[in-house]
C-alpha cells in the first residue's frame, strides 16, 4: 500500500485512498454501519427535542420555552453528542486496525477487526474524555479571564485582554490536537495505555511538529471541502422543500435532509481521515525508528500473510 521509506504528502494520500479501494467491504461497510447507526439516535433524539419545544399545551407559544423545554433542548443535544462521539471512537479503532493490516499488504474481516480492538475502546474513550477535559478547562480559563477583565475594566479592558488570551487559546488548542494526533494510534496498534500513548504520541511528533501540524491541518480542508461539497445538495433541497412548511414539521424536514447530506459525506471523508493518521503515524516511526526495517520483515510474507503481522508494530529500536 505505501513504499518501504519515509513517506511523502503524495505517498500518505494515496496510502489513504489505496486501502479503502482494497478492502472496500469491510472500510466502506464499517464505516456506513457505525455512521448510520449514530446518526439515527442522534435523529431521534433531537426529533424527541423539537417535539418537546413545539406548542402542546393551550395557549403555549414555541417563543415561549418552559424550564422542561430547556431541559429537552440540554438532554437531546448531549445525548446527540455522546452517541456521536462514542460512535466516532469506535469507529476510529476499527478503521486504525484496518489500516495497520493494510500497510502490511494483508486483509482484514471485520470480525477479525473487532476481536483486536474491542478491549481497547475502554482506553480510547478515556483518552476522549482526558482531552475533551483539557480542552475544557482551557475554554473556561480563558472565558474566566476575559469576564474578569470586563469586570474590573469594562469592555475595553475584555476587549484589550480578549485580543491576547484568544490567540493563545487557540495556539494552546493547535499544540495539545497535534502532538496528540497519534496517542489513538498507539493506543490501538501498540496496545498501550492512555499515559503511555500520551508521552509515546509526543516523542514522535515532537522532532517534526510543523510537518505534522501542517498535513493534519491540510487534511482537514480538504475533509471539510468534501464533506460540504457533498451535502450542499442536501442542504439545498431541504431549505426548499421546507419553505413552507410548518415550524415543526419544516424543522424536522430540514434536519433529517441535512443529515443524510452529513451521513454520506461522513462515511466518505472519515476512512480516509483514519487512514491518513495511521500513514503518517507510520511515517514519523520510518524516520524516527527505522521502521521501515520492520515493514520489510512484515512485507516479505506476501500479501496474504494474516494476523502474524500485528505484533510488528510493537517493535521499538533498541535503547
């Protein structure tokens, strides 16, 4: 799937579309059951959500929301986001396995897949939430600043502050996303905890940050292109087909439109996304670690040499 050496742009693109094209069953498969799934109980509950804000009672008006209005809004929106984003990990470590197989020229069945990860989705969604934690603290940190400043000096003071604390937020964000990029990864292909993914995921990015920040951050665009470029139509037609409807029924109509524009830009963009982790991933351990010794050893078995090759990524250098 990739050359046997430290990995070029091109080479992590076309590494990330070659292993969907040789095992498009089990990627595109996977990858349309877990979207799929999640996005319908997402579905329900903000459709459970618009049912709860409409107006049921006499007299009751949709610009009029009770304290159990308020409350359905909080409920469907964090259960839409839980379902999300555990829906997001699994399917993150299943396509991490997929590729791991891949880059050594081996199939993969889905079975044989979930029997590799599934002890490791209790570290994965500890990892999630450590990060989600982080990020937290780091938002209210710099919202607590701003609010401080505007109370003791007013606007201009929140704004004086706001132009030095947001900028730092963001960079903050950027570093900690990046050399975070690959704890996943090692937490799926070399089974290790959250800590130690942690410190490994910093000790290869730390020598090539910018390389990194940079294919990361390119991929992103480019994720985010197709991924609008595929809902747009969606979207469009949704907006028309609601124009005069009802506020609930129009609502409704609208959401579930733009979700199957967002479920199929999904399961095209996020294989590929997955892919190019584990690509560069492997990259920064050819550079750092000669791994593409390791590759050798594990490409020279053919490409149907099976599960032998999984513990090849638990290969370190010497010392």
């Amino acid at each position: 799937m990739i050359p046997l050496r430290p990995l070029s742009l091109t080479d992590i693109y076309n590494g990330a579309v070659g292993y969907v094209r040789a095992n498009p069953k089990t990627v595109l498969g996977l990858t349309a059951v877990v979207v799929v799934i999640s996005q319908i109980i997402s579905s329900i509950a903000l459709f459970g959500l618009l049912s709860a804000v409409g107006p049921t009672g006499p007299g009751k008006s949709a610009t009029e929301p009770s304290g159990g209005d308020m409350a359905a809004w909080l409920i469907g929106f964090s259960g839409a986001a839980i379902v999300t984003a555990v829906g997001t990990i699994v399917l993150t470590g299943l396509l991490t396995v997929v590729v791991g197989r891949a880059v050594f020229g081996s199939p993969i069945s889905l079975g044989e897949a979930w029997a590799i990860v599934r002890d490791r989705f209790g570290s994965l969604i500890g990892l999630a939430a450590l990060m989600g934690l982080a990020a937290v603290v780091l938002c209210g940190f710099a919202v607590t600043v701003i609010a401080f400043a505007a109370g003791a000096g007013g606007t201009g003071a929140a704004v004086l502050i706001g132009t030095a604390v947001v900028p730092g937020l963001i960079a903050a964000l950027a570093y900690g996303y990046t050399v975070l990029a690959f704890a996943p990864t090692i937490i799926v292909l070399e089974r290790q905890p959250v800590f130690e993914a942690i410190r490994r995921s910093f000790y290869l990015v730390r020598n090539s940050f910018w390389r990194v920040l940079g294919i990361l951050a390119l991929t992103a665009l480019i994720v985010s292109l197709i991924s609008s470029a595929v809902a747009f139509p969606f979207n469009i037609l949704a907006m028309v087909s609601a124009h005069d409807a009802g506020a609930l029924s129009g609502g409704v109509e609208l959401s579930l439109l733009s979700r199957i524009g967002t479920t199929i830009g999904e399961i095209i963009v996020l294989p590929f996304t997955a892919g190019v982790s584990v690509l560069l991933y492997t990259d920064r351990r050819i550079r750092g670690e000669a791994f593409d010794l390791v590759l050798r050893s594990g490409a020279v078995g053919g490409p149907y040499v099976g599960g032998w090759t999984d513990h090849l990524w638990l290969t370190r250098p010497p010392g």
